[in-house]
C-alpha cells in the first residue's frame, strides 16, 4: 500500500487492538503493525482484565463460545501472610454473576490472538476494508518526523505515512522517548519487576479446590510473606484449567535485598497455603516483565504530542490501589479513547495538537485518570515498610490468638489486638498508618 493512512497504530496489544477496533467501525483507514508473530505472541501470561469496557469493544462476548476469556471473578480475596499463617478477607456474591462481567480472568497469548481477530472482524465489515491492515512480525525501529510533527514510521527499510499515530507500545516506550514525550528514564521506585506462572490443573480438581463452578472463577491477592520482606505483593487466579500465580516486586527494594525474584517466587510457592493451593499442579510458563507502580512521577510529561497520542503501558497506566491490579482495563480504555479522538481528527480533517489535546481531556475526564490522581496515597501506603512486614504479622498474630481455643481463658479481641500491636507497631505508628490507610481509600 503506498498511500497515506489515516492512522498507524504501534502494538498489538489490549490497547492497539481496542484502538484498531474503534477505528474500524468508524470506517477509518489505519495500518497496526505489532513485532510479534501474532497479537499474544510475546505475552506468555495473563490476569484480569477488570471492568465492562470489553463489552463495548464486543458486545455479548459472553455469549460466544470462542471468547478468549478463562473464567469470570465471582470471588474475591485479600491475605494477609506472615511466614506460617495466613488470614483472609473473603467475599463471595451472586452479582458479579451478572453478563456483562466485571472482571475477566485472561490469558494474554488467547486473549490478544482472540481481539485480534475482532479486530479484522471489524475492519472486514467497514467501508474501507481495502485500505486498512493488521500487519505482524513488524519492527518499528523509529518515527518519521517531519517539521515537528509525526507523520509515520520507520520499519526496516520500509516507511509508512500516517496523519496520526498511536504509540501502544509497551512499557518499554523507546518511541515516545524518540519524540521527547518522556526524556527521562523512569527511576526504579516507579516500576516494579513482575513474575509469573501459570500452573495447569485437571479442570475438575481446580473447580473442586477453589470451590468453583461453571465459569466462575476467584482472584486472591497476597500482603506480607509473599515477597519475604520486599516491596511489592502476591497474587493467584484461576483460570479454565490453570492458574496464574505470582509476584509484582519493587525495582529499587528487590535491587537493595539482592534477591532473585524466581527465588522469591518459589518462596511464595512454599508457604504452606500457596502449597495447598498448588499442591499436584504443573508448571506450563514462567514470565518476567517490568510494570509500573501506579505512581503518577511515571507517566510521559504528556500523552500527545505534534501527530501522535500514546495509550495504555507506553504511557505507564497501571494502578495497584488494594483493591485490584488495573492495566489491562486501562490499556483498553486510553485505546478506545486515543481512537475516538483520531475519528474527531479525520471527520474535522484536522490533524493539529488542538485537536489532540481532546484526548488528554478525555483521559482526564475518563476513570482512569481519576482514579491514578485520586488513590495516589493510597499507592504510597500500600508501598510504604510496614504493609508488607510489620502489618501482616500483626493480622496474622491476631488470627492465631483469636481462633486458637485451648481451656485457658479468653481475651476479648480489643485485648488480643492490644497485646500483637505491642510486639510490631507502637501505638502512634498504628494510628498514623491507620489514619492514611482511611484516607487513601
């Protein structure tokens, strides 16, 4: 194709893909190219994909006996470890039974091949099938910058012109650096280095163990032992016969404890309760990656510039605020939204900055913005020394003396918490840490 595209797409990932879709049914003109063999190619794992955004991107996915998705989260769960107990807030409920889903346990090899193939699905049924392309195993080695402005990329020796591009890259976002929306390299305390396996199971045996049935499926999230006294948390889902099990560690807390984060996965895998969990399974991948934090000193200094807009991990929007590990949802949603504002672009025939900053507007306007600026605290408490060291072991302390039963006489909880906040917080760091927590969330 030698003509100029409307739009080119970098990465074929959950939010080039959610881009690619937008376009499409707008009868907008785009070239995605991902260096992959196929979407998922390079994404060994997976986990879950929150929200219901992938109901607009395809409506009544749950109906559709191929849908990549592994199961849906009907149970939620948040230990507390220390190195031999473990304490649980468990919470069940017949809502999250209800289509569409609000969280989707994923694995992202299926996942990103299956939204590929909505995505030429859609372009198929637009008006401008002929002039649009899914291309794979591309390298895009640099952006094409002419008079300021990005007008295409570089891919070999080949080029590709474009009025826009969106940069889904990644995390590891070498092109926005190229154009100067990010010029420096994020310091280690905003990104943490994430490893995983996935663990296969007889589909009965898993659904017997997790207390399953059908397609629910659960998502337990780990505080404490799980990193053995590193920054960072654990975290296990299940998926149609496996299950995605896990750490996210602290950059600059892992390189100071000179510990190798498969030793500290195998660790996680010992505590007696993971064990359980895992007892008789096999072991089908193991993946590493960097991720970001959450923490807003990570994001490019701004998410468009002169014919270009950059979306889902390439801007570092990625947000652990205790409740769940969000990115992939939204990865999908700075998609979509960089895709409506390119559609903006081509009805105006205007390509300039004034028309992408509406972008940046609606990100800001969207919940995924809102929720980066307004859990920052809460990002802080949960990184902060005492969630993953003193804070588990007071809670798991507390359970041990307060589910023990041995003929002698019993404490009253207020007594019982009392004497464990003694042997691991003073009163005024319980208050403190107490207070922010209340704050944050």
């Amino acid at each position: 194709m030698d003509e100029r595209f409307d739009c080119i797409i970098v990465g074929g990932g959950i939010a080039g893909l959610s881009a690619a879709i937008t376009l499409a049914r707008a009868n907008v003109r785009f070239l995605l190219v991902e260096r992959g063999e196929w979407s998922g190619a390079k994404n060994v794992s997976g986990g879950v994909l929150w929200g219901r955004d992938l109901a607009t991107l395809v409506p009544n996915y749950w109906e559709d006996e191929d849908a990549a998705f592994e199961r849906y989260v009907a149970h939620r769960r948040l230990t507390f470890m220390d190195d031999g107990a473990a304490f649980s807030l468990d919470f069940k409920s017949n809502h999250f039974d209800e289509a569409p889903y609000s969280g989707v346990t994923v694995l992202r090899s299926r996942f990103d091949a299956w939204l590929a193939g909505k995505a030429q699905e859609a372009i198929d049924a637009s008006s401008v099938a002929d002039e649009s392309l899914i291309a794979t195993d591309v390298l895009v080695r640099e952006l094409i910058v002419e008079d300021g402005k990005v007008c295409g990329i570089r891919a070999g020796e080949d080029a590709f012109y474009a009025d826009s591009v969106i940069l889904a890259e990644g995390v590891n976002n070498l092109l926005t650096r190229q154009v100067g929306l990010q010029t420096e390299y994020v310091p280690a305390t905003g990104l943490a280095v994430g490893v995983k396996e996935v663990i296969r199971f007889d589909a009965k045996v898993l659904e017997d163990r997790f207390q399953l049935s059908g397609r629910r499926g659960m998502s337990n999230e780990f505080v404490g032992y799980a990193t053995d006294g590193v920054e960072g948390g654990g975290f296990l889902y299940t998926n149609r016969d496996s299950v995605s099990v896990g750490l996210v560690l602290g950059m600059e807390d892992l390189r100071r404890s000179r510990k190798k984060p498969y030793d500290l996965l195998n660790g996680f895998k010992q505590h007696p309760v993971v064990a359980d969990a895992l007892r008789g399974g096999e072991v089908l991948e193991y993946s590493a990656k960097v991720v970001s934090t959450g923490d807003l000193r990570a994001m490019p200094k701004e998410v468009y510039g002169e014919g270009v807009l950059v979306a889902g991990e390439a801007a570092n929007l990625v947000l652990n605020a205790g409740r769940a590990i969000q990115g992939m949802d939204f990865a999908m949603r700075s998609g979509m939204l960089a895709a409506e504002t390119v559609i903006e672009a081509v009805r105006a025939k205007d390509f300039s900055t004034a028309i992408f900053t509406h972008y940046r507007t609606a990100l800001d306007a969207s919940y995924v913005m809102q929720d980066l600026r307004g859990f920052q605290d809460a990002v802080k408490v949960l990184h902060s020394p005492e969630m993953f060291t003193a804070v588990p072991r007071l809670v798991c302390d507390f359970g041990r003396e307060f589910f023990t039963v041995d003929n002698r006489p019993t404490k009253k909880a207020w007594q019982i918490l009392r004497d464990v906040r003694k042997e691991h917080l003073s009163y005024w760091d319980l208050v403190k840490l107490g207070a922010k927590a209340s704050r944050a969330l």
